[in-house]
C-alpha cells in the first residue's frame, strides 16, 4: 500500500483516549467550502444585494469569526491546508494543481484529517470539487474519503460537467474513480443529492462530510429561476453571480434540513467557510464578488485575498449568535475537528491549533503570528501588524517599486491603504525575522512519520 496506515499502539499512543465507537458526545462533522466567494458576500457579512437565508440562519445558530484567514489565496493550497492541519508549503501544495487528467497533487504522504478520523470509526465522504490531484493516489479516494462524488479538475461547466478552460476539453464527473454522465444536470443540485444521501446512510453516525462547492467560481451558472430573481440588480454579471450564491444557500439549507429531520443536528458539528477572496479573472466574469473593505482579491496576500467569511455551530458546545474577532485560519480546522472526535495527532502533525477554546469560551487566538507564501509573495501578519513583500494588485500584476515591500497597521488601515515600512523599519525587521523562521519550520514539514 502507498499509505503507512496509523497502527493501534500509534493511535493509542497519541489519542488520549481512544474514544469506543459509542462514547456520547463525539459529533459528526460537515464541512461547507465555496470557491471564490468573497469576504463582503453572506448577508451575515453585510451583504445589501445577496439573498443566503440558510446560511444567515447557520450564523445565528453558532459563532461567526470576522478575522478568519484563509491558509492561501489560490484553491489547490487552500484546500490542501484545511485538510491536513498544515500551511500550504508543509502540505506539499503550495501552488494550484494542474486539471489535467492523471497530474500529482498533494503527495501521498500527507495525513488528512479524513484517514485522521477512519482509526475513529468515522465513515468519510466529499462530494463536489477535488483540485488536489488526479494522479492514483492523490484522488479522494486514495486521501481517506470512502466516498466521492464530484470532480478532480479546477472548475467545470456546472450543466455539462467538462473542463473547458484549457485543450483538451476534458467530461470530469465521478463516483469514486469511476466517471459517469449525468448531462444536463445541475451540479449543485448532484452535489446536493449526494450530500443528502450520505447523511441517511450514515445517520447512526460519527461521519466526516466535506462538501466542496464549485461556485461561486466561474462559470456563474445558476437555475433560471435564481437568475430572474437578481435580474433586477444593476450589474448582469453580480446578478448571475448572486444567483450562484443562492444556489449554494439553498443547498446548504437542504443539507442542514436533512440534519435536522433525521434528528441528528445536535451532535453535528458545522462549519462553512470560503477557500479564499473573491477573483477578479477576466477567464470569469471579472471583480463582481465583494471583498468587503479590504484590499486585494483571490491570487494577492493582500487580506482581500485572505480574509474569507467562517461559520462554525456545535449545539451545547458554541454558543448560539456569538461573534469572533480572533485571528484564526483554516488550518485550524483539522486540530479542532480531531479534538472533538476525541482524538489527537502525533507531535508536529499541525501547523494549525485547536481551536476549541477560541469557539466554546471566547479564549485568545493561539496565534502570535500567520504566514503566507504564494507564487513569489510573502506575508506575515503580528498583532496589528501586516507585511506583504511582493504583492499582487487585483488583477494579480506584482506591485512594484517602494510599495513592494508595504507594511500596514490593521488596527488603524484595515484596507491597507497606507504602506508605512519606511516609518517603522524596526517592525518591518522583526516581521521579516518571523516569516523567515517561519519559511524554514515548514520546508519539508508535513510527511507521515508515524
């Protein structure tokens, strides 16, 4: 076998304890993820023009984090973090991996909280959108999902299923490692049904559901029906792009409802969130997502390729209604979802930490600082500090001269709109220091070493 499966004295070793197949209180887990949706797009978020009852309503129920980062600004590198617990350069993904069939992805030795959480008893599906690689053993199946259901490519046309964006046009639409057809159908609507099914079969429980939309990534295609509903809007493509939006909350809603009548919501842990900001691709529709105030857009390390909207609800655990407003990442995730299995990892396993205390009792962030690289930029965020080398602009051009190296307050400038690194050089020494100490911690980090 490729995978080095965890032995029951090394799960015995690093669970404290290991949790019975019927310990109380062990939740299931469904995790939401959009692609491309801005920080600014959940009513929740401020939005004035989007329509996400389900979604607005999850918030209510749980705590919304308004300072939540995504570990990359690109969806491969994303995705890649909030599977293993570690930054993208430590998950052995620090890029977008290639849609074309049979390309390596994320290496195979890398744990995903998935083949984390099997040794558990949980049952694991995803269903929707992969971008982790297609090459055998890089596929969901080979990464600890019993289950799949969607697609390995970046994006594909929502009707026909097939990537268009690249020759050769490739159909990608699979059931495990199988393709199948199924022409004409709405993704989201597949990505909803298969979602439902693998609740009912799995009720009893504990199951692990990663449910990885497509939208509001191009191409904004949406039910007629959702179409004319924002056709009033005064921007055509925000208007599809809001229709894309109501297509996932009413998915969503389905799911939660299929939670709710099968009576088992209350020991489900939820989470949703975006892969990073909003884009600004001309291959789409241009900039029509909101990044809310800040700056910068999907590919930049600027906080509006960063900073992604965050949902998270566990019933008796986090409290209805509450906000967060501390720093946070998506690498947290799978620390905290091991956690609340009742499991826990090897030393080192996580860049990421639990985060347990943050949503149950409003603890300090566990993070001092964050960092970033992506495709020759670098960023390090410390408190109120920021400091991007290299940024990107939001048509993804690199920013040149002094700017090149800019350093905001985010306390005082949460849009970074002024650079002020020639002001305090001390800082922009320091933060150069942590992102370097940072960058070595994390080269060749990330394997499996049980």
């Amino acid at each position: 076998m490729r995978r080095l499966i965890l032995s029951a004295a090394a799960l015995a070793a690093w669970a404290s304890p290991l949790i019975a197949d019927d310990a109380p209180g062990r939740p299931n887990v469904v995790v939401f993820l959009t692609d491309d949706q801005g920080y600014g797009d959940l009513g929740c978020y401020a939005s004035k023009d989007l329509q996400t009852p389900n979604i607005d309503r999850l918030a209510t129920q749980g705590a919304r984090f308004t300072t939540w980062y995504s570990a990359a600004p690109v969806c491969s590198a994303s995705r890649a973090a909030l599977l293993t617990g570690r930054s993208p350069q430590g998950a052995g993904v620090p890029g977008n991996v290639s849609s074309y069939p049979g390309e390596p992805g994320m290496p195979p030795d890398r744990f995903t909280i998935a083949e984390r959480l099997k040794p558990l008893g949980y049952a694991t599906a995803a269903v929707g959108k992969w971008h982790l690689g297609s090459a055998p053993g890089a596929t969901p199946n080979g990464q600890g999902f019993d289950r799949f259901f969607g697609f390995y490519a970046g994006c594909v046309d929502n009707y026909s299923h097939t990537f268009y964006w690249d020759a050769p046009h490739v159909h990608d639409l699979r059931r495990d490692d199988r393709e199948v057809h199924e022409d004409g159908t709405y993704l989201t609507d597949i990505v909803t049904r298969e979602a439902v099914r693998f609740v009912d079969e799995h009720r009893d429980g504990p199951f692990f559901l990663y449910v990885a939309y497509n939208l509001p990534h191009y191409p904004l295609q949406a039910p007629q029906r959702l179409v004319q509903k924002f056709a009033g809007l005064p921007n055509p493509s925000r208007a599809r792009y809001a229709a894309t939006l109501a297509a996932v909350d009413e998915s969503v809603g389905t799911v939660l409802a299929s939670l709710d009548e099968r009576r088992i919501a209350d020991r489900t842990l939820v989470v949703f969130l975006s892969d990073h900001g909003a884009t600004a691709e001309l291959r789409g529709d241009g900039p029509v997502g909101d990044n809310g105030p800040f700056r910068g857009r999907k590919f930049s390390l600027f906080d509006g390729g960063l900073r992604v909207p965050c949902i998270v609800r566990r019933p008796g655990v986090v409290p209805a209604g509450a906000t967060r407003e501390q720093v946070a990442c998506t690498y947290d995730l799978a620390p905290t979802i091991l956690a609340a299995a009742g499991g826990s990892a090897e030393p080192g396993a996580f860049e990421g930490t639990d985060i347990s205390a943050v949503l149950a009792a409003d603890a300090p962030s566990p993070h001092a600082s964050l960092a970033w690289s992506s495709s020759g930029q670098d960023a390090v965020r410390e408190g109120r500090w920021k400091l991007v080398r290299n940024g990107r602009d939001d048509q993804n051009r690199p920013i040149t001269g002094p700017d090149a190296l800019f350093l905001a307050d985010l306390e005082a400038d949460p849009g970074e709109s002024k650079n002020l690194a020639a002001e305090h050089p001390e800082v922009v020494e320091r933060l150069t220091k942590v992102h370097a100490e940072w960058a070595r911690k994390v080269a060749g980090a990330g394997t499996k070493t049980p």
